[in-house]
C-alpha cells in the first residue's frame, strides 16, 4: 500500500484490521523484551494512493474453495481490494 502524507507518498505494510467506511486500520505485531507488542495506524481513505492485498497462501484449502464455488462467498481477484465507501 502507499497512502500521501502531505506532499509525501509513503509505503505501508500490515495486516488489515478494520475498515470503518471512511478509513482503514493496520495492524503490525512484533516482539520487544520479551513481550509482543501490537502497533495500529489509521489512513483516511483520501490519503490512500494504491492498496494491494498480498496473500499469504496462493493455494487455498479444498474446504475454502469449494465454499467459493458454492457461491456462498463472493470470489475476489488476487490484488484486489474492496474498501467500504472509496470515493471515486
């Protein structure tokens, strides 16, 4: 992802964990001390310029696939994100 900071465009990168409808929340987890320590930032939809989804796992489960193809689930693009309210 890369979101505008002022005049400045700037690379992101987490885990996605929430989207209210006019921003999106990530998440990243590391270990400090010991202990593992959780940091989450906020960007405004506005300030976002390119938002990609990285997956993980390119072969997902039979089980999920086949819940794809049930039609139960909508089937996504890879590199495709849906935000809530993205203005146009």
């Amino acid at each position: 992802m890369t979101y505008r900071a002022g005049d400045i465009v700037l690379p992101a990168t987490g885990n996605m964990a929430a989207d209210s409808g006019k921003s999106i929340f990530l998440e990243e987890s590391y270990q400090q001390q010991g202990s593992v320590k959780t940091f989450r930032w906020e960007i405004p939809y506005l300030c976002i310029v390119n938002l990609h989804e990285c997956t993980e796992n390119l072969n997902p489960p039979a089980s999920s696939k086949m819940q794809h193809d049930s039609g139960a689930a909508p089937v996504r693009e890879p590199g495709a994100f849906q935000l809530k309210n993205r203005p146009a």
